[in-house]
C-alpha cells in the first residue's frame, strides 16, 4: 500500500497532472464564462483543435512561440465571433451549432496540416520558468514552480474570472442573463451584446487552451485534442459553474490521469487491468457528476436562446 | 414593447452557415470517395489526373475490361486507414508501400477514419465506385468488411492487420510478425542502456503494438535490461498522454525508451528534450529526432500487395493471409546513421536479425 502512495504523492505526478490539467482549466474557464450566460457551447475542442494547428504552423514557420500564443487567441477569437452571430443574433440552436463549429474545426485543421505541413515535425516548445525562490521550496517548488508560463497564468485565470462574474458590472450582467435574459433585457442589460462578450472570452480562453496545448508538446498532429474540449465542457457542471470548482475538477482529471500512468509505469497496475485504469479520469469524473446532479443549480436559461419580444 | 424578432432570411443563413461548416469539416476526411478526390501518386501525376477528369469513364471502363485492366493496364487501388497518411507510424507505412509498387495504379485514400462507421462508408463508396483493390488497413474494420465484401465478389478486399480472412473468398488478410523486428530492437536497447531501465509507450493493448512490445520486451530482457516498463496509455491518438508517460518512464530512471502507434510522436519530442534514445517501429522515424532515434521496425507492406494484385489477376480475389516477418522481407530494420552506434553492437544486431530471421532465435511471444 505504502509504495502506491509513494508513486501517487511524488513530485513528478504532481508536475505531471499540473501539466495535463492545464488545457482542461483553460477551456473550461472560457466555458463557465459562457455557460454562466446561459451559452453551451460544445464548439470549445474544435476551436481548440483550429487554434492548436493555427498556433503550431505559426511557431513552425515563424519559429516565435509568443506569435504562436497569440495565432491561439486570435483564432479563438475569430471563432467566437461566428459562433456569437450564429448563436446569439441568429438564435440557432446552441447543440447543432457547436456541434458544427466542432466538426469544423476537426476536419479543418486536419485538412490544413495535411495539406501545409503532412509528416509531424517538432517545434520549439514552451520552456518552463523556474520561479526564484519558490522553485526551491523542498518538494512542492519543483512540482509547483516549474512550469511555463501559460500554466501560471491558467491558474492566475481562475481568481481573475472569479472576480470578473462576482464582483464586475459585466460578471453581474452576465449571471442576470444566464437566469433570465428577458428580465435582464427589460431591465436595460442587452442580453445579446452581453451574451456575445461571454461567447468571446470564452472562445478566446479555447483558443488559448489549443495554444497551450500544442505548444506544450512542440508537435501537432490530427485530432490532436482527443475529445478534450468535451471534457471541458464537463468539467464546468462538475465544478458548479464557479472557476474553483472548474479548477477543482481539471486538477483531479489531471491527476488521476498523471497517477495511472505512474503507477502503470512501476509496474503497480497488472497489465490486464492496464486498459481499464486508462478510462479512471473518465470514470471518476462521471461518478462526481452523478452525485453532484440535483445539488447544483444549473443557469436557468443555459441553451435558451434569446429573442427580444 | 416594439418586435424586433430575427427575420427569417437570417435563419436561413444561418441553416446555410451551419451546413457549410459541417461541409468543411468534411474536407478533413482526405479524399472522400463521394467527391472522388484522387490522391496523386508521387510518380503517376498523369494517370491521377486522368482519373480525376473523368473518373465515371475510367470506372465503366475497369468494369468492361476487368481482368486485362489488371494484367497490363492500370489498377485502381483505395487505402482506408484510421490515422493520417504520413503519420510516421500504421498508416504511412501502407501508403509508403503502394507507392512502392510496379506498375500504374490510382490510389485513392480516406485516412483519420478513426470511426469504424466512417471508414465504412468509405470502404462501401470505394466498392461502389468501381475501386478494384481496397485495403481497409485496421484491425477494427472487420466486423464492416464481413458486411460489405459479399455486396461486392468482383472487388478485392485487403484487410490488415489480421490473422484470418472471416471465411470470404474475396478478402485477403496480412498481418506482422511485428515481434521479430521488437525483439532485434530490444537487444540493442539493452545494450546502449546504462541503466538496464527501459521505458515502452503503447497505445490500447492490441493488435501489432503487443506483438512488437512484447517482442521488444523480451529481446531486452534476454540481453541484460533488469527492468523494462510498459506502459499501455489506452490511445492510439493521445499524444499529450504518450508525452507524458515517456517523462515517468524517464522520471523512474529509463535511459531508452520506445513505443508504438502514432500518438509516439509526443513521447518522441521527450525523449529528444531529455537526450534519452529512441526505437521506433512501423515507419522510420529517425526525422522525429534525427540525432536520437537509433532505428526503426519499418513495414514493408508492398510484398504482400504484390501477392495480392498477382492472385488478383490469376483470378483469386481472396481467401488466402499474408505475414511480413524479417524472413521474407517484409520487415526490415533500418539503422539511422544520425545515431553512433556503436559498430560491435550493431554487428551483434544484424547477427540477431538473421538468427530470427532463420527461425534459430524464437522471440518468446
């Protein structure tokens, strides 16, 4: 039992599940922003998978990791904006229209490798900065400490959308409109023009998270996400709507994921059960989803579309 | 309250905005066999235009000549596979291998059909088409193929990597002995690890990627490694996943490491960020990490279709399995000059290789 523990609460792990944690955190702040404004989008992985290729080709030709970052968001951004229009000011049905924007991304940013880059070739990746002082800290200063600079600033995201929802004028108006964006509307708050800055950001924080991603592993190759953006998408009801709660969750999925592999790697999972350990992530996260449903109070109008009357 | 309700010419662009969204997605899908999209062959740009300009007359015309298309003139050939054409790993090295081949063939391909649903879409469009020779090149596209080949008797099916041809004599099967070129790789790592630690990223345990693991595994073992670790990630896609096994394999003190499916690409880039050698197998993956990558198990697949349009054009569409195994060629190690290796262990691997080849090394899977 003892040797379990060691291999789960090592440093490596904790790096290791920090490292795969920080795509999901990114992408699903982005979507409790837009959820929160009581808009699904299920578009986050192939926005992340346009955004992730985007990045990579910028970074592959320009050999700029900061240009590539910034491809990331503009991209997300751009995507934003169609889904924006074709959500809000054309009130499609948010389901079908993310689920085109998904396979949009999926099949474009295959064809685009395919025809631009074809056989994968490696990239600079994003260094990690060792933070002074922190870095030494026995134990958690090189788990915690070490990383690039894209998953700080993940993990700076979570108080910064925190206070953007509780304590902005814009955070306020965009939970009013999450519950009820005709009461919201009539009260002078446009539900659609706020509804489009949330759908904004949080494409803007897909795009970052494909960014992340892809720089983080100095390659891209075709549906590179894997269903992540799903996950993501997950992860915002797991964690109730609030940033903490999403980070919570991505964290844990991060972990579990960095845990199984380690314990596989020690030899500490039989090999027959090695295929089941690999769907642990999903599995625990489904569990909490079950316990937690009916305790957490979804936004009212999340996946309503609005239509001033 | 005045109305201002979205009119409807505006749904309408948005129905048409939706749809050309999915429309594009469709693009991902190389080659779709609908739009008859040809794949250029590197060196039949001709015939592959021909194709592409009148692709309903070339189809008629394979119908009319049937077996003297094959014998002399030019064959058409599919390729549906689950990951992309020139992936460094499965389904390159197909692709790799048809362009190997004698003779004019037009080769089309629908490759990222990781969705056995798609794939047989693809598989049937091609059959309906006309297409003579199609490789449906995954295991996990057999439960399709025992649908679709008995539609079509006068088509070929080629189905790898399999062990059996579900009783139809219009599917041929092939399969690697992918355990013999895992077993030489093995014993090279073992002799460049200074550690005896050796770490494995596999994708889902199945198919070719065990024969080769396992094979990889013991050919270490035998030869010295006191501790190979396999870690099976339960993708063949997850690259993030693959990276981060290879930084546990290397954290828990591997000094080589190996794997196998396309997802290796990222355990690939740690491994060349750590300085830690590389084995790959499939394809040659030496321009992954040209100075790392000590070498690769490269399928040679073209053997096998070379038996396939021979039976063909005999008049046997099927029935009969093919291995490629170092014996027959169809696997060959190719050493990546890029890496020193040293010239002792090197002649000790060649040694192995023909020791396996013959039969007087067993692999011990």
């Amino acid at each position: 039992m003892l040797e379990y523990l060691e291999a789960i609460f090592s440093v490596a792990v904790l790096a290791s599940g920090i490292r795969l944690a920080t795509p999901y955190l990114l992408a699903g702040l982005g979507e409790t922003v837009g959820q929160r404004s009581g808009v699904l989008n299920l578009g986050v992985d192939g926005v992340m998978q346009l955004s992730a290729f985007f990045a990579y080709w910028t970074v592959l030709v320009h050999e700029n990791l900061w240009l590539g970052i910034g491809v990331s968001v503009l991209v997300g951004l751009v995507m934003g904006i169609i889904y924006a229009i074709v959500t809000v000011f054309f009130e499609a049905q948010q389901g079908i229209s993310g689920i085109g924007i998904f396979l949009f991304g999926l099949g474009f940013s295959d064809l685009m490798f395919q025809k631009n880059v074809g056989t994968p070739r490696f990239v600079k990746s994003l260094p990690d900065v060792r933070i002074p002082v922190l870095s030494d800290l026995p134990v958690l200063g090189e788990a915690l400490f070490s990383h690039s600079v894209v998953i700080y600033g993940a993990f700076l995201l979570v108080p910064a959308v925190a206070w953007l929802l509780r304590k902005t004028t814009f955070g306020m108006n965009v939970r009013a409109v999450g519950e009820n964006p005709q009461a919201a509307d009539s009260l002078g708050v446009s539900a659609q023009r706020t509804r489009f800055i949330a759908i904004l950001i949080g494409n803007v924080l897909a795009g970052l998270a494909g960014g992340a991603l892809v720089l983080q592993l100095g390659v891209f190759q075709p549906n590179l996400t894997q269903g992540l953006g799903f996950i993501a998408v997950a992860l915002v009801y797991f964690g109730a709507w609030r940033p903490s709660g999403v980070m919570v969750g991505a964290l844990l999925y991060g972990l579990v994921a960095a845990s199984v592999l380690q314990l596989k790697a020690l030899q500490l999972i039989p090999r027959s059960y090695s295929d089941i350990a690999a769907m642990a992530p999903a599995v625990l996260t489904i569990a909490a989803l079950v316990i937690l449903a009916g305790r957490v109070k979804a936004p009212a109008a999340l996946t309503r579309p609005f239509a001033r009357h | 309250m005045s109305k201002t309700r979205t009119p409807k010419l505006w749904r309408l662009l948005a129905a048409i905005f939706a749809l050309a969204l999915v429309a594009a997605a469709c693009g991902g899908t190389d080659d779709d066999p609908a739009t008859d999209t040809t794949e250029a062959m590197e060196d039949d740009a001709e015939t592959t235009e021909a194709m592409e300009d009148d692709d309903a007359e070339t189809t008629e015309a394979m119908e009319d000549d049937d077996g003297e298309a094959m014998a002399g003139g030019t064959i058409s050939m599919a390729i549906v596979a689950p990951s992309a054409k020139d992936d460094l790993a499965f389904t390159q090295s197909m692709v790799d291998s048809i362009a190997a081949l004698d003779g004019d063939i037009d080769l089309q391909i629908t490759d990222g059909t990781f969705v056995v649903e798609e794939a047989a879409a693809a598989i049937r469009g091609y059959a309906e088409a006309g297409v003579e020779v199609i490789v449906a090149h995954g295991t996990q596209y057999g439960g399709s193929l025992a649908e679709i080949a008995p539609d079509f008797p006068e088509t070929t099916f080629v189905w790898g990597t399999a062990s059996d041809t579900q009783g139809l004599d219009n599917i041929f099967a092939y399969y690697p002995a992918a355990d013999e070129g895992g077993y030489v790789l093995g014993t090279i790592a073992a002799a460049i690890s200074e550690s005896g630690n050796i770490g494995i990223v596999g994708p889902v345990e199945a198919g070719d990627a065990v024969a080769y693991i396992d094979g990889f595994a013991n050919g270490a073992k035998d030869n010295g490694a006191t501790d190979v670790s396999i870690v099976y990630t339960g993708s063949f896609g997850d690259v993030a996943l693959a990276a981060e096994t290879a930084q546990a394999h290397i954290t828990n003190g591997a000094d080589v490491l190996s794997g196998s499916a396309q997802m290796v690409v990222g355990a690939v880039g740690v491994a060349a960020q750590n300085g830690v050698p590389w084995f790959g197998t499939q394809a040659n993956q030496a321009s992954l990490a040209p100075d790392l990558v000590v070498a690769s198990q490269v399928y040679h697949w073209e053997g096998v279709l070379q038996q396939v349009l021979d039976a063909r054009a005999a008049g046997t569409l099927g029935g009969e399995v093919f291995e490629i195994n170092l014996g027959n060629g169809g696997l060959v190690i190719e050493f990546n000059d890029g890496y020193p290796l040293d010239p002792a262990v090197k002649t000790a691997a060649e040694a192995t290789i023909a020791a396996v080849a013959d039969g007087s090394q067993s692999t011990g899977v």
